[in-house]
C-alpha cells in the first residue's frame, strides 16, 4: 500500500495556533516516568520532614488526610489508616502518609491531593537544580521558528498548569516558557474527550481549522478531530505503537524538524529578513548554548516577547523569597 504524500510544512502554514502535548511529544516519556514520579517515590519522606512546618505542607497533610480517611472508610486498595493526632506522633504520621501516597502512586491515581503535593516536590527539585526539564532539541527549534512566524503556541497535558510551566521553564535548553501563550490542562477536560478541545476553541477564540494539535495519543488525536482541529501524530522512543490504520487516519512524525521547511530543499532559499533588531537575554543564552551546531538562529525579527506570566510566578516568588 502506498502511503499517502502529505505536505507537513503546509500543514503548519495554514494554521495560527499550534498546540503541543508534552509527554511523547515535546519531551521524553522516560523523562515522566523515570525521572519526575522516581523523584517523588525517593524523597517524599524527606521533604514531609524538612518541609512540615511549611503552609504548603500543612495544606498538603491536610488534604491527603482527608483523602486517606475517605480511601480507608471506601476500601480503597492500598490505603492504610493514619495514626491518631498527637504532636509526639510526627513521625508515625509522616510514615504512614508515605505508605498511602506510595498506594496512591502504585494505583496510578489522580486525586487532586497527590497531585498538589507531587506539584509542590516538582517545583523544589526544579528550583534547586535537581531535575532539570527534558524537551527534544528539534521541538525546541521549531517552537522558536514558529514564534518567529508569529504563530501562537500553547500546550495542553494532562501535567498540571504548574507543572507545565516548571518543566519548560526548567528546561534543559533554559527557559522555554516564552515561547507559550496559553497552558490547558485537564481541568478543561480529559484529552480524550472532544468537548474538552471545543473549550480550549472557545478560550483561543478560533475556529477548529485554525488549530494544528501535536499528540502521540491516537485516543487525543481521534477526539480532536472530532472537534474539527487538525492533527499530526508524534512517535517518540517509547510512544505507543501505531495501527496501519493510524497512520493511514494521520500524518505522524518523528521530529519536529518533520515540520519545518528548509531552505535547502527549495530553488533558492527564501528571503531572509535581515533586521538586526535587539535581541533578547534569554534567546542570545540559547544562541550560545546552540554555538557550532550550524543552526538558523540570527534572525529574530518579528518574534514578539510574550508577557511571560513565568515572570509573575516562580521567579518573582522566589525573589520574594529573597528579600
Ligand atoms: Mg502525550
């Protein structure tokens, strides 16, 4: 059977947005799963020790009690009930805490109060340097292309906004959160659900044709097409295996690269705007970072610099954290 011809490129051309699933698709899947939830499993013990007095922890203590009481009094398999209060009883606490949130994880649950708490971990080991966000070089290249395009990039995962936003502001190519205008994550919805991208539609004020959707799930990719967006298909290592009729259904690529169009393959090259316009710290850091790679990265004309909502949260907190 011969594969159909399809033009990526011009997909990306006939497009102002473009939405990007991480997991499998910007970034590793080992990334999540051999690194983040390892994190958590390895220190969870530690940080509710070293971190107890803290409000966080407390609202998280708090929460996870409820929830285990709730588990316990269900049957839920895995939870286990909590000793009672007393302040000489930390310890035992804290012991039996992890032995839930450990059953929690095993589970793979997603209660709200898990969550929170492997959000507020995350955004410890980020900021102190312990893990570091992975993000593939060619999507790195290709959200900058696209920025530069003027093309509008969002993100949507089942990772929380917060997590989102650590990851690629923690990113192994440095702060990617520029790049970003708008983060979706599932309290809009399950990815697998087409209503959920009818109200990421709505919040973008575009039409479904406008939207090229970047996932490696067939499940997300069928339910955005049922909302009329366009999609493409990411295969990564470790990405679910396609069907015949997946890769019949939707284009699928291995790179963003894939999605490019290079001047080489052209007649002649298209014209390059040569504006020598200022650059900005955090593109001149990553110029140097891509120094000797050959790379197109001189000209920044026409990318605008988003208001960078990153500027309002992590970093201004931690210089709050400072004074
Ligand atoms: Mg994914």
């Amino acid at each position: 059977m011969k594969r159909r011809q399809v033009d990526l490129p011009s997909i990306v051309k006939d497009v102002n947005v473009i939405m990007v699933d991480i997991e499998g698709t910007t970034t590793s899947i080992n990334f999540v799963k051999e690194e983040l939830f390892p994190y958590v499993r390895r220190e969870v013990r530690n940080y509710l020790h070293d971190t107890w007095d803290t409000n966080d922890t407390g609202d998280d203590v708090l929460a996870l009690t409820q929830q285990v009481m709730e588990d316990v009094a269900e049957g839920v398999a895995g939870s286990k009930p909590l000793p009672a209060g007393g302040e000489s009883e930390r310890e035992d606490l804290i012991a039996a805490l992890v032995t839930n949130i450990l059953g929690m994880m095993d589970a793979d649950r997603k209660v709200t109060p898990l969550k929170t708490l492997q959000g507020h971990m995350w955004r410890k080991a980020y900021r102190d340097g312990t893990i570091t966000g992975h993000v593939y070089e060619d999507a790195v290249e290709a959200l900058k292309a696209w920025k530069k395009e003027g093309k509008k990039l969002v993100v949507y995962s089942s990772g929380s906004v917060q997590a989102q936003k650590l990851l690629f502001g923690y990113s192994c190519y440095g702060d990617l959160l520029h790049y970003f205008s708008q983060h979706f994550d599932t309290t809009v919805g399950s990815k697998v659900e087409t209503e959920s991208y009818l109200k990421i539609l709505r919040q973008l004020h575009c039409g479904p044709d406008q939207v090229l959707f970047l996932t490696d799930l067939v499940k997300e990719a069928r339910a955005a097409t049922e909302a009329g967006l366009k999609v493409i298909l990411s295969v990564r290592e470790g990405t679910a295996a396609l069907t015949p009729q997946d890769r019949k259904d939707f284009p699928v690529i291995t790179s963003f690269g894939q999605l490019l169009s290079h001047p080489a393959e052209g007649d002649s090259p298209p014209a390059k705007k040569r504006a020598g316009k200022e650059k900005k710290e955090g593109e001149e850091k990553e110029e140097e970072d891509k120094e000797g790679e050959g790379k197109e990265v001189e000209d920044k004309e026409g990318e605008e610099k988003e208001d960078g909502d990153k500027e309002g949260e992590e970093k201004k907190e931690e210089e709050e954290d400072d004074e």
